[in-house]
C-alpha cells in the first residue's frame, strides 16, 4: 500500500514529527472553522490572486504600450504614402528660402511651384534632411497625424493687425534676394 506524502517527506528527513502534527492541526482546525461557518482566511490564495492582480496588470500596462507602438508606427507609415503617392519632385533654378528650426534653408524650384509655395497651395513637409512638397490638403491630413511633419505651410487668410502702422504698404511675398 502506498505511504501518504507526510509519511514519505518523514521518511526522506524533509519534515519532522512536529511539522507533521503542526500542518495537520492547522487543517482540522481550518476544516472546524468552515463547518462552523466561520469565515477562513487562506494567505496563500490571497497571495496567488494578488499577484495574478498585479500581473494583470502589468500585462495590460505592456500591452498599451505595444499598442501605442503599433498605432505610432502605422500613422508614420500613412505619412509615408501620402507622402509618396503627393510629392512633387520638379526643382528648378529659382531660390526659395524659409525658416527650419531656427535656421534658414534653400530649395531650388521651378517658377510655379515657388509660386505655389508662397501663395499656399504647395507646403513643405519632412524630417530633417528629408524635405518634401506636397499639396496643402495633404500637408493638412499629416499635420492632423503627426504635427512634427509640417515644416512650412503659408495660410492665405491672414487677419490685418488693426494696429499695425504699415498696414497701407502691400509687401511683396516674391521678392527676391
């Protein structure tokens, strides 16, 4: 007949007498307290569940920030193409310059497109070195994506300052260098 695990853990010298009486009293007087009715209160059960609370947890902490990743890396990637599919790559012999950052940069174009640009149906759009023009609708959609992208779109309908001494005097946007 086969030993019960008390008797073999006694046997092998991994629990003694005493620890043996002790777990079993624990349990007469647990299984006594339930069929009373007296509400028993197992720590080791409470210690699964707040643990697997807490692994929840950080679970669904990792998961929205895979998601958050996903989602980032799916508007970069519709940037992208609408970059792709709208880009217009004519250059050309006139300068045209604006601010980036702080610094002044130049793109060659053409006559229209640098018309285009100034009167703000074309706008700039890119990453650092990456520059591209692209109609202003689309500039608009990535600017609602990702407003990192847009580097120069010029509004049309611009309000006069009430207070502005110059006003009367109409400033060239063309004017070259």
């Amino acid at each position: 007949m086969a030993k019960s695990l008390q008797e073999q853990l006694r046997q092998a010298g991994l629990a003694s007498q005493k620890q043996a009486v002790k777990a079993r009293k624990a349990k007469n007087t647990k299984e006594k307290m339930q069929r009373k009715g007296v509400n028993v209160v197992d720590e080791t059960a409470e210690l699964v569940s707040q643990r697997d609370a807490e692994k929840r947890a950080r679970d669904q902490e990792l998961n929205a920030q895979r998601d958050q990743a996903a989602l980032h890396k799916a508007i970069q990637a519709q940037i992208g193409q609408l970059i792709d599919l709208n880009a217009i790559t004519e250059r050309g012999e006139l300068e045209f310059r604006f601010d980036h950052d702080g610094v002044i940069r130049t793109l060659m174009l053409n006559a229209p497109v640098r018309t285009a640009l100034i009167n703000g149906t074309l706008a700039i759009v890119g990453r650092s070195e990456a520059l591209h023009i692209v109609p202003s609708a689309v500039a608009r959609k990535i600017d609602q994506r990702d407003a990192s992208w847009l580097i120069l779109l010029n509004e049309t309908n611009r309000p006069a300052d009430e207070d502005d001494e110059y006003a009367q005097y109409e400033v060239p946007d063309d004017l070259m260098w």
